[in-house]
C-alpha cells in the first residue's frame, strides 16, 4: 500500500481537497492535503489566535547523484523515476497558525518516535493522542500559545500498523533489479519463559528471510551481557507466524539473552527519512507554495528521535540540496550518547541501546561530543558537527537515566573520560538531575524490606522545564535571546564521578548499582564505512569509560537542573531500577527509576535505621515545607528553568505530595 492509501485507511480521511505539485527540482514533489479543519471550533490560542488542522500525504524525489543526497546508503541502488530521481511518500500532519504571517512563523518538527506524537504531551500536559481533536489533547496548549506551527511526517518505514501512526513508504534497493541479501540480528532478554519471539523490535515490521534454511541462520543463548555465547541447535528452534517470529522446542528460557542472526534480503533504503525529514522543514520554511509557510525551524527529538536528530547533524542533512539551512534550533532529548540505525543496509531504526537489552547495535558509536575529539585508541579525529555546513542552536536534556543507562556522559567529555569538554556556542546541556527516562505518576507497586519502601518508577517530573527549555529555545532561535546556561554534572566540579565513587547513602534496604550502561568500540565488518554490516554479532573492542552523576547525602543527583523535588525534597529520587530476585541481579531495568521516600518524623526514621532526615525534621510543617517550595520555585522561574505561569502549579504538586508523605504512603509504620 502507498502511503497515500495508508494515510486515507489510518486517518479515515476524504478525497483530496488540495494538491501543491512543486518544481521538477524540487525535492518535495507534491503535497497533497487530504484534509483541513480548525483545531477547537476555531478558538483563539492566546496571541497567536485560531489554528487549523492540516493532514495529508507529502511525496519526495531525490537525485541520487546530488552531493546532499549521497551519503544515504543505497539510494544509487533504488528505482527510479523517469526524470532520473528516487522517490518516497509520507503521511504527514501540521497545526498551523492561520492568521501567522510567515516573517514571524516559527515551525516546530517533532520527528515521530516510532510513528506517534509527543509535543503536546510533553509540553502541553495533553493526553496521548495520534489525532489530537478533543480539547484533552491539547492541554494547556503552550506550543500553540507561542505561536508555534507543530509539523509531523513519516520518516520510519516499519512502524506497526495503527491508527493515525506517521510511516515512510520507501522502496527497496536492489543490485541492478536483483534481490540484495545481508545480515540481519535480532536480540531479545527473556523475564520469563516464553514460546515465541518476534524478529521486529517492539512488534516493527521485519525484514524478510532470504531462505529459512540458510547456515547463516544462527541463534545463540548466553547468561549475560558479555558471557559467551552457546550455538542452539538448528532443530530445536523454527521461524513461524508468516517467518515474523521464532519458536523453540522447549521454550524461550528465563535469565537469558538470545540472539537471531538470518540471511535476510530486500532492504528498505532506510536513510531516505533523514532526507525526508530534511526536506519537509526546508519545503515549510523556501518553498512559497508551502499551506504552512515558515520563517524558522526547530527540530524536536525524544529518545529515538533524539537521537535520529544527533544522527541528521552528525552525516550533514541540515544542509538541503540548495545548500541552505534547514533547522535553526534543535531540542535532543533523552537520547543519551547515542545515533542509531537510521541509515546503512538493513537498517532497523527501533533498535535502541540500554544496559540490559538491545545490545551492541550502531548505537553508541564514536563520535559523541559536539567539538571534535581524538579516540587514543583507534587515533580517529571527529566530532558530531564536523561534517556539517550548517550547525544549528541545540539542547542536548538528558535525564540522571541516560547517564546510567545511555553513557550521557560521553557528550561532554574526553573519550578517555579524563577531562571535560569545552562545549561550542550554539550548544547547551542540561541534565535533569535525578529523573528516569519519562514521566510517570507517582508507582502503586512498592518493594518493601523489612525497613524501608522503595517504589520502582520515580514520579519525579521534569515537564514544567522541558516547558521552559521549549521556550527559551524558541525565543533564542527567532530573537537571539540567550538561552540560560548549561547545567550538567562535570569533572572539574567533583559531580561527575566513575560508579565506585558515588557516595551512596546506607539507607536499609537499598543497593546502588555496581553497573552502568557502556558504549564500546565496535567492528561491524570492512564495509561499515559504506553502511553494509558484514559481521554480526559485531567484533567488540575496549570500552569507552563511564561516569555518572555525583550524588548528596540523601542519594539525590547533585550537578545539572534540580527541580522542586531535589531542592525541598520528601524522598530520594534515583535514575536508575536495579533488578531483583533470581533472573540477572544486579543489572539495571530499561527506562526506570527508584522512588525512596523519607520518614514522617524522627521516630519513624530511627525505628527503620534510615539516615536520611525524616519530613518534619527538615521542615517542621505543612507550611514551613509550602513557604521553602514556593521560594525555589519563584528562583527556578527567575532562572529560566520554569515559567512563571506553571509557578502555581508546582508548588501545588509538591503540596500533594507532603500530604501523601504523611498520610497514605505505606512506609514502615509500625
């Protein structure tokens, strides 16, 4: 199915109300507007006034042989239009500004992560939606108060079929009309026994086996992330459902990690959606046809998209065919150190990198820092904006997680982790200390010992300064205001330090990690250099050396931006979940946190052994603890780090959660 079609099937959208056919040059062809309507009635969102609902489908043509266009792996290799070009289609969908006039239209691209949509979520307080129509789904709407045109496009060709989910219709590279085949690896960490594993990451589309048969067709089990690996033999495992899945004879056991490589054949030519995404902000901001023309450009990416984003400036496509920028600014959050597999031969661009699962994908490979650095180890010199012409103003926000779980560190610091990075003018950092990978509400599961409660998945909530942080981005983009400055853990500070001299509070109960998340030198085969994997599993060389956050003496991260829970805090927030129990202790969980909370009172405290200060020794009350959070909050707005419209509302969630503390939290109260 054509992307046109599947936009028409998700979307339940009409015939087409409006077609733009753009210049033969032009790398977007056609944009065809399948439908159109005001967003809320037509109501007016601040200054900026009504908005309007754009959805559709976007088709591009790509010259092969044009400089901006060569390092996407295989294009040569794709078929190609009478006029000599390569093309694609995306589903696409924009909210605009009606009345916004382009010299002051700021356009905010949030590649999709893995075919949703996050921005009004993130920094709306929305609810998820893959159509935001319902009020609910816009939240407080502050992209749409500051005026911000929100653009969403396919760029990933094997996200799961569902509703209203963005996706790349690309084609398939061949070797002058005949199949290509390759390499393909699948990974999976067992919890427990199970039948059947899929060969996509999170139910994505697979690539297609070649032959069921092939010896190349080879799955291991090992015990852990760096144990040998045990050959299964080939009789006691089958491809099945369609060659989607794998089924062993007895069962897929729990505590290990098994490991898939197959002949596979027909790769997508997965580099198109870093063009595609290329080409959609620069058709927004040059082209005059454009139904949402644009003066500026940002760039939103989280996680995987973050790091799609690291990826688009590290191999130069903010650069378009005109050689003109594309984006202005960029917000890259939570994606860690990492790139990803977002464009060589068979490719699956859902494959991430954590401690305990994905493992040793193209994911934190060398370059990691914006300036360039030397690896003392293999005496290569780059840096991620080396290779491009136009480098745009960039938020790199990264949680106390993607320190633990995606070696953050490695972006501001040496690769020999013995010095900190001078950081280039048009970029910042900011570590949001103590906080997991996303948002959650407070847990409702607790792991009780027999003194202290622990919750794993920390509500610690650093929306209010994304919020913050999207607005200042914008107003240093559009006005050249000065963003505030960077906040991150480093060296020279003592607040980045290795694992084993973190000092961990002895709180009962409680083990800090020995482990965190490792990005290593990788041999991925003599032909990586062109984007064609030829060994798998990949050759493993040193590692790059971890550091993580320093902490204080309740455990709390110390360096970065401190929100309202660490500067009055009620618990200890950690970054990171260690596993428990008998299936691989000691390792870290993907994504989540830990949730400490303190005593109520020095009683409490001394009758569970905790050394942390209880509540009401460090605040006395309720309104002693209400006057020291109101406070931080009027610093953290006077210091870029949270609007002043959502002052009200934080100090009004600390207030909730001095009243859970004291009267509904389960701790050991004997």
């Amino acid at each position: 199915m054509t992307a046109r079609g599947l936009a028409i099937v998700l979307l339940g959208l009409a015939l087409p109300s409006s077609i733009v056919v753009c210049p033969a040059a032009a790398v977007v062809s056609r944009v065809t507007v399948e439908s159109r309507q005001d967003v809320l009635g037509g109501r007016p969102f601040g200054t900026a006034g009504g908005y309007e609902k754009l959805v559709g489908v976007v088709q591009f043509a790509l010259d092969p042989a044009h400089g901006a266009n060569t390092a996407i792996v295989d294009l040569a290799r794709a078929p190609r239009d009478a006029s000599g070009r390569v093309t694609a289609s995306a589903n696409f969908m924009v909210l605009r500004p009606k009345a916004m006039p382009r010299e002051r239209a700021v356009a905010l691209l949030e590649v999709s992560n893995r075919g949703g949509k996050a921005a009004l979520p993130y920094f709306a307080s929305a609810a998820w939606s893959a159509d935001p129509a319902a009020e609910a789904a816009f939240g407080d709407a502050l992209p749409l108060r500051l005026g911000l045109t929100l653009i969403w496009v396919g760029w990933q060709f094997d996200v799961p079929l569902r509703d209203g989910a963005l996706r790349l219709d690309a084609p398939v590279a061949t070797d002058g009309g005949r199949p290509i085949e390759g390499l393909v690896r699948c990974d999976w960490t067992v919890d427990e026994r199970v039948a059947t594993l899929p060969l996509g990451h999170r139910n994505h589309r697979p690539y297609a086996i070649a032959d069921t048969e092939h010896p190349d067709n080879v799955l291991t089990e090992r015990d852990g992330r760096l144990a040998a690996r045990r050959v299964v033999p080939r009789n006691r495992w089958r491809f099945v459902d369609g060659e989607t899945r794998i089924a062993h004879v007895e069962g897929f056991a729990p505590g290990k990690i098994y490991e898939l490589v197959y002949r596979g054949r027909d790769p997508v030519v997965v580099g198109i959606g870093l063009a595609a995404v290329r080409d959609m902000m620069s058709y927004a901001k040059y082209d005059t046809s454009s139904p949402f023309p644009v003066r500026w450009g940002v760039g939103l990416g989280i996680s995987q998209t973050g790091r799609f984003l690291r990826h688009f400036v590290y191999q130069g496509f903010n650069t378009d065919e005109a050689r003109r920028a594309v984006f202005d600014g960029l917000f890259v959050h939570t994606a860690g150190a990492g790139r990803g597999s977002f464009n060589h031969r068979f490719a699956q661009p859902s494959r991430d990198a954590h401690r305990f699962s994905a493992f040793f994908y193209p994911t934190d490979v060398f370059p990691f820092s914006g300036r360039g650095q030397r690896d003392p180890d293999t005496g290569t010199t780059d840096g991620l904006f080396a290779h491009e012409a136009h480098v745009p103003k960039i938020f790199f926000t990264n949680t106390g997680y993607e320190y633990w779980g995606r070696a953050a560190s490695l972006i501001h610091l040496t690769p020999g982790a013995d010095a900190d990075v001078e950081l280039s003018p048009h970029e910042r950092i900011y570590h949001f200390a103590g906080a997991q990978h996303f948002v959650v509400d407070p847990p409702a599961v607790s792991e009780r010992s027999d003194t202290v409660v622990t919750y794993r998945g920390s509500p610690l909530n650093f929306h209010p300064t994304l919020r913050s942080l999207l607005t200042r981005l914008v107003e240093w983009v559009r006005d050249g205001r000065e963003p505030p400055p960077s906040a991150y853990p480093r060296l020279d500070t003592g607040t980045l330090v290795a694992v084993d001299r973190v000092r961990a509070p002895a709180i009962p109960g409680v083990g800090w990690p020995r482990v965190a998340h490792e990005a290593y030198r990788v041999d991925y085969g003599p032909r990586w250099a062109n984007g064609i994997i030829t060994l798998e599993p990949p050759r493993l060389g040193r590692p790059f050396p971890v550091r993580v956050p320093q902490v204080d003496a309740d455990g709390n991260e110390l360096g970065g931006v401190r929100s309202l829970e660490l500067l009055a805090p009620l618990a200890t927030y950690t970054p990171w979940s260690v596993r428990r129990g008998a299936i691989n202790p000691g390792e870290l969980v993907d994504f989540y946190g830990t949730f400490i909370p303190f005593a109520r009172d020095r009683a409490e405290r001394e009758r569970s052994g905790d050394p942390r200060a209880s509540a009401t020794e460090r605040y006395g009350d309720r309104t002693r603890y209400a006057e020291l959070v109101r406070r931080q909050a009027e610093t953290l707005a006077q210091s870029g780090f949270l609007l002043a419209e959502d002052v009200p509302r934080v100090v009004e969630q600390a207030e909730r959660r001095w009243t859970w503390l004291m009267s509904s939290h389960p701790a050991s109260r004997q």
